[in-house]
C-alpha cells in the first residue's frame, strides 16, 4: 500500500536523476533554473497557479539533484 502511495514521488525522482545523467551538472542546473522560472510566469496568473507551482517545485528538485 505504501508503494503505491510513494508511486508518483518515485517516478519524479528518477525522472530528474535521468535528466541530470544525461545533461550533466551545469546544463542540468541551467535546466532547472529555466523550468523554475517558466513555473514562477504560470503561477502570475491565477489559473496557471495549479500548474505552475508543481514546475517550480520539479525545476528545484532538478537543480538540488545537479548540485548534489
């Protein structure tokens, strides 16, 4: 039951190791900070604050998995 709950988290954590394997360090941190930022212009409009928080929240997630 437990895993199946953890599902979703799972697969966004292996989604940014992949993209941060691919892309290397520098790019991936670049990548992140342009999702961030592409998530802070959605969540200026109200409607677009559903989806504009969980893509400041992955681009952070990407560029703290660069980093590290």
């Amino acid at each position: 039951m437990l895993k199946l709950i953890l599902w979703p988290f799972r697969i966004i954590i292996d989604l940014v190791t992949f993209i941060i394997g691919i892309t290397g360090k520098l790019i991936g941190s670049v990548i992140g900070l342009v999702i961030m930022i592409l998530g802070m212009i959605f969540t200026v409009t109200l409607v677009g604050a559903i989806i504009g928080i969980p893509i400041i929240i992955f681009g952070f997630l990407i560029m703290i998995k660069a980093i590290f």
